[in-house]
C-alpha cells in the first residue's frame, strides 16, 4: 500500500505551488517527537488539591508537569491550525478567481453576435473547458487536503491516546468555508454557457397534471469524489434543468419521498421480487419547508420480455401556495372530492374529456389501493436531485442525487391517517436513518424510435470508470432493508458491497449481514452465484479501489476519448487497466475443445452490471443446440447412406467424400454441446458481453464447404473423362 505522504506527493497539481497543501511530513514529525516521550500521567481520579503540598513526580524525582522536551501538543494544535487557515485561505482565492474567469466567460458568449461561426463558438467552448478543469484541479486539492488532516489526526490519537483531538477537530473542519462551501453557481453558470452555445430549445411544456412516463432506466454508483467530474461531463451535452419551485442559483433541489407500504411489507417484497405487477406508491415534494406542492405517484413493475415496459403515473393534489395538508389526508383516507375536482378540470381551457376521465381512473385506483391494501407512511428518501435535461424534452433525462438520507417512517403516531410524514424538528435515533456512502445517477432515456441507444457521448460517460452500474437499484427497498431489517424476509444483493457495509451497521441494520469472518463473504440465495456484479465486492474480498465499469464498457475497452478536453476530464479513469478489464472484449466460447476462441479469463472481475434475462433465453438456448445437433446429425446420415450403398467398383472416392463428412458431422455435433453448456454457464452468471461464438461457425461452416467444393471438383473432374472415353469410343 503507497504511503499517503508519497500519494500526496504524486498527487500535487502542477499548477498549484507545493506549500500550498498540508505539510503532512512536518506534522507527522512533530507527532513522532511528541511519541517519543516517556512521561507519567497524573491521576485523573484525584479530586483535590493542596497549594503547600509539592507537586507529584516520577521515578527520576522530576515533576510530572515538567517537560524536556522542546515539542508539545501545543506546537502540533498550533501547526494544524496553521495548515487548516493556509489550505481554507488557498481555496477560497482559487474559488474567488473562477469565478471571475467564469464571468469573463459569459460575457464572451452574450458578447457572440447571431449567426456566428462555430470557429468562434469553439474559442469560447474552449475557455469554458479550462476553466471546468480547474474547478476539478481545485475539488482535487480540497480532496487531498481533506484526507491528509484526517489521516495526521488519526496517526496522531494513536501515537497520543491521552491528547486525543481527531474527532474534535473534524466537526471544526467540516464547518470551514472550504469544505462546506457551496460553489454550485459555478456547475449552473458553465451550464449556461454550454447551453447558450449548443443553443439548445425548451420542448413545448406538457401541463396536464396526470403524466405517464415510458423510459429505459439505467442506475449507477457515483464515489463522492468523482460527483463533480460527473456533472462537467454531463452538463457539455445536457442544461441543468432547475424545476419552478427551486430558490436561488443552485444546481441540485432538496427532493422529499414518502413511500406507503403494510405491516407485511408486500410492497417492498413485490418489487424486490420483480413480481409482475407489482407496485411503489409514494408522495413526493420539491423544496426545503413545508410542501407546496404534492405529487401522488405510482411506479408499476412490468416484465420487458412480455412485450410492456414499466410505468409510473402521478397525479397533483393541490396547486396552492401552502397546501392544504387536508386534501393530502382526504387522498390517505378516501375523503377526497374526486367528482368537484373532475369539473374544476373540465372547466379548464385545454383540457379534453379524455385527459379527465384517465385522470380520475388513475385517482380512484390510487386512492382505491391505499384502503384494500391498508398502506402506511413507511420509509422516505431525501437527497439532493441535480437533474440535466432540456426542459419538457425527455428524450434524454440524467438526475443525480447526492446526500442521500433513508428515513424509517415506522414508530410515530399517524393520528388516524392525518400524519404522513415525521415532524422535521424531532431528533432521529441511529436506527431511524441511514446515509448512503454513494450519489446514484440514473439515465431515463425514452422508449422506441432513434432514441433506443443512448448517444455516443452517454456512452463515454458509462465508459469512463466514475460510474458503477447497480442493476434494479432501489432507494426504498435499500431503506426498509437496512431500517426494517426485523420485517423483510429477503434482502437486495447490494447489501453485501463493501463499500455500504459501514453504513449499514451504523444504523442498526447488521443482523442483514454476514459476519465479517464468512468464509464467502455473501449472504445466501442470489449472491453465492452472482458476488461479481457487487462494485466494491464484498467483505472478504472488498475491492473499494475498483474503477466503476458497466455493460458497456467491454465495448470501449481499446478506445480513448478523443479531444482535448475530454481527455483531461478522463484523465484520472483510464481504460486501460489490464488488471481490471483485462479479457473482456472477446470473450466468446473458447474451451479445451475449441482453443482458437479468445479465452475467458476466470480471473478476471466481471461488470458490475447484470446482464437482462429473459425466460425464453433459455428456451432459446436449448433449441440452439438442437438445431446444431439435428445439422450434424443429418450429416452423419448422409455420409453412412453413402458408405452403405456406394457401389464396390469406383467407390474409392465416395469413400473419400463420406469420410471427410463424418468427423464434420461429429464436430458439429460436439460445438453444439459445448457452446449449449458454455452459454448456459453466461446465462447463470450473467456475466455481460457476446454470449455467441463468431468464430466456430465460420470455421466449422468453411471446412463442410471446402469438403463440399473438393468433392464437387472431383465429380467434375470425372464427369469430364467420361465424357472424353464416351467421345473416343465414338
């Protein structure tokens, strides 16, 4: 393991002067100084003092109190205090000179006249690609710094058990102006002038208030550190998109999630287990406060493969400027006034008779399902959504929710169904919430037409090893997971990473997790077979250095992004590591049978992400081998028909031909079974990648073809001599 000393050293911006960071090998000197020290302690327990008793003293006859050596805890308290004022005083004048940049930017682009050329377009696209890099340079260097002072105060509580300090100097830290400094203007004001120079279009705005939505959905992993390089990469291609009800300058929303469930938690076993048909009913609002605005949601799960796609509709329960918190109540409780709403809507400009009828099937069957299923608040996520999108286009929607906070809402009164969510102001326990270590990005893109493929520059983005693909992830069967552990009777097999294991102990959840000595490290069921698509690992084998890879990254293995700017954005995820992504590219049925296919290394980490299985695949499978085994099977009846009647006189070549066809027939008969078993054993796994073979066929299919070529030469070559004998006799 490298030395933090030697990564901070190899980590230092060349733009940025070294005795602007941490001086970590002076303080780590004093720490080793003040560890040398061989002093008595004084006893705590004592209570009283005497002003004419000397002071106590140690075997050498010396004070207690008496110091000779010339460094003391006072000279390391000093020396952090200076590095912590040194490193805030750096970041807030590089953050003070972007954002200067930053202004010399947009008047640049409000200065572009219209109709202008992309070579003007592209000198001010580049200035605004330097100063994005320097943001990432300066989040960089607050990162390193961060980690340096965590890493000298743990050093020195160990060195120091009885001057310990870390934990008091971490709440200290945490409250300066570089670490929890908002700079979320500088993501919204290069968003802006991406967009200005894209010049992107707003869609026309859709205002009914009942929406259904029809999206492929993809959800990634996003490391805390790597958030920001995430969003730059993003907002190049996508507007940061800040809803109506957001106040200020600020990328990212406060969003609020109510989610309802029984005391059986059938929804949360139903969406775990895929069933089909199976629903999340929730309440959602925007905005720190109270709710201004409600939406009352409902996400059904439907199989792909049987033709459907998943949907989630949503209808509004009140446009006032504070809600009335009785209409939420009235939709809990079956009070609400569906027919009084159905004529304010037909009264409406706009609004037709069939928008109104689907709205109120969508409210009675929601409202319906709350009473049959006797649904309660039961868990609420919180977070910060950023999301990227050209507004009311969503062709292509990327959110990503930093700060995330799973809340139980188990255990308090709900006053007969009036209370649906916990009062703000009440403290919470360690097992009422639980905070994720990750930001989750999600990718929507829309269903059908061109849109079926993400774009290239989405594609780059999965490729880059920043984000780490989480099949079906899910923030509310997580919360009820790790909050309700005593009510599930199935877990997740994200629970096993090593990278949340810490937060789900602290909030209580341990009894869902295997002991840290497991011999596997995975809890029953799914994981025993499937630990590879786990990002960080797990327990026994946590790999939380790991780059993030996805489905799609096998297929950019090789490939580099290609300008300028993107290769400083990628700078720190290089494809290329042979010891993550080596043998991914090709991996095709090779085997002790078939040893001109590319290999599967069985050491190599699989994807995190889990390839989309269907029932009829293996159906498909199964009539694939048969369908190679009756091929072989009719060229072994081919060439024993002709050994059984070729004629005793002449037959020296059709002995040859029926030869050559009988081990063709048995090697098809053998690469069917061993491609059957080898795709069988992807199916299991789910490893992703080619799950065909485009080398045996070709081959198997270009010697039946040469045997077939020669054999028609030669009956050729003989047709062509009988036709001379017959012409001699003649």
């Amino acid at each position: 393991m490298v030395k933090f000393g030697q990564q901070l050293t190899e980590n230092r911006a060349s733009v940025y002067p070294p005795d602007a960071y941490i001086d970590y090998e002076k303080l780590k000197t004093i720490i080793k100084q003040l560890g040398k020290k061989k002093l008595a302690r004084i006893d705590s327990t004592l209570r009283e003092v005497s002003l004419t008793a000397p002071p106590p003293t140690n075997a050498a006859g010396r004070q207690l109190t008496a110091d000779d050596s010339p460094v003391t805890e006072e000279d390391f308290y000093s020396c952090i205090d200076a590095q912590l004022a040194k490193v805030e005083s750096f970041t807030l004048e590089q953050v003070t000179k972007l954002r200067a940049d930053i202004a010399a930017v947009e008047t640049d682009v409000d200065a572009l006249p219209f109709g202008s050329t992309s070579q003007s377009k592209d000198e001010i696209r580049a200035k605004a690609d330097e100063v994005a890099h320097s943001f990432l340079v300066l989040e960089k260097y607050v990162n390193i710094n961060f980690m340096g002072f965590h890493k000298i105060l743990k050093k020195h509580d160990k060195n120091s058990p009885a001057h310990q300090c870390k934990q008091f100097y971490i709440n200290r830290i945490h409250n300066q102006a570089w670490v929890r400094g908002d700079y979320s203007d500088v993501v919204v004001k290069l968003s802006s002038i991406y967009s200005a120079l894209r010049q992107d279009h707003t869609a026309e705005e859709n205002k009914d208030a009942s929406q259904s939505f029809l999206r492929s959905t993809t959800k990634y992993w996003v490391r805390t550190e790597d958030v920001s390089k995430v969003k730059y990469a993003v907002l190049k291609h996508l507007p940061v998109f800040l809803q109506k009800t957001a106040t200020g300058e600020s990328d990212s929303q406060l969003t609020n999630s109510v989610y309802f469930d029984n005391d059986q938690l059938e929804l949360y076993h139903g969406r775990l287990d895929k069933i089909p048909g199976a629903i999340a009913y929730r309440l959602r609002w925007y905005g720190s406060g109270d709710p201004s605005m409600v939406f009352v949601e409902r996400k059904t799960h439907r199989d792909t493969w049987t033709g459907e796609a998943s949907v989630k509709e949503r209808f509004i329960v009140s446009r006032l400027p504070k809600i009335d918190e009785s209409e939420v109540k009235d939709v809990l409780n079956d009070n609400y006034d569906i027919d009084a709403k159905r004529e304010e809507k037909l009264k409406k400009k706009g609004t037709t008779q069939a928008e109104v009828e689907e709205w109120e099937t969508l409210v009675r069957e929601m409202i319906q399902v709350v009473q049959a299923k006797q649904l309660v608040p039961t868990m609420r996520t919180q977070y910060m959504r950023t999301a990227f999108q050209i507004p009311f286009d969503a062709t292509v929607r990327i959110s990503l929710d930093t700060n995330l906070c799973l809340i139980s809402e188990r255990g308090y009164d709900t006053e007969g169904g009036t209370k649906w969510y916990r009062d703000p102001t009440v403290p919470l326990l360690d097992n009422e919430i639980t905070r994720f270590p990750h930001a989750v990005l999600e990718v929507k893109l829309e269903l059908g037409g061109n849109s079926s493929e993400p774009p290239q520059w989405v594609t780059e983005l999965q490729n880059s090893g920043m984000l780490y693909e989480v099949h079906k992830f899910s923030k509310f069967i997580h919360g009820c997971a790790t909050l309700l552990p005593e009510y599930v009777r199935n877990v997740p097999y994200w629970v096993d990473d090593a990278s949340i294991r810490d937060s789900i102990l602290r909030s209580g959840g341990g009894r869902i997790l295997v002991s840290a000595d497991h011999p596997t490290g995975v809890g029953p069921g799914a994981n025993e077979i499937y630990d590879h698509l786990l990002p960080f690992g797990n327990v026994k084998d946590p790999k939380l250095t790991a780059k993030g890879r996805t489905a799609t990254t096998a297929t950019m293995i090789d490939q580099k992004p290609k300008t300028a700017a993107v290769s400083q954005f990628y700078a720190d995820a290089n494809l290329t590591d042979e010891e993550t992504l080596q043998g991914c590219c090709e991996d095709t049925c090779s085997g002790w049978l078939f040893p001109f296919c590319s290999g599967f290394n069985d050491e190599q980490l699989a994807p995190t992400s889990v390839q989309k299985i269907e029932p009829k695949i293996f159906l498909a499978n199964e009539r694939t081998f048969l369908h190679w085994l009756h091929a072989g099977v009719t060229l072994y009846t081919i060439a024993a028909g002709i050994l059984a009647f070729a004629s005793e006189s002449n037959s020296v070549a059709a002995h040859w031909y029926a030869m050559a066809l009988l081990p063709i027939a048995l090697g098809f008969c053998l690469y069917a079974l061993h491609v059957f078993l080898w795709r069988a054993e992807k199916i299991r796994t789910r490893v992703p990648g080619r799950w065909d073979d485009p080398r045996g066929p070709i081959l198997l299919g270009s010697i039946l073809t040469g045997v077939l070529c020669i054999n028609f030469a030669l009956k050729c070559k003989e047709i062509h001599m009988f036709n001379e004998s017959m012409a001699h006799e003649l």
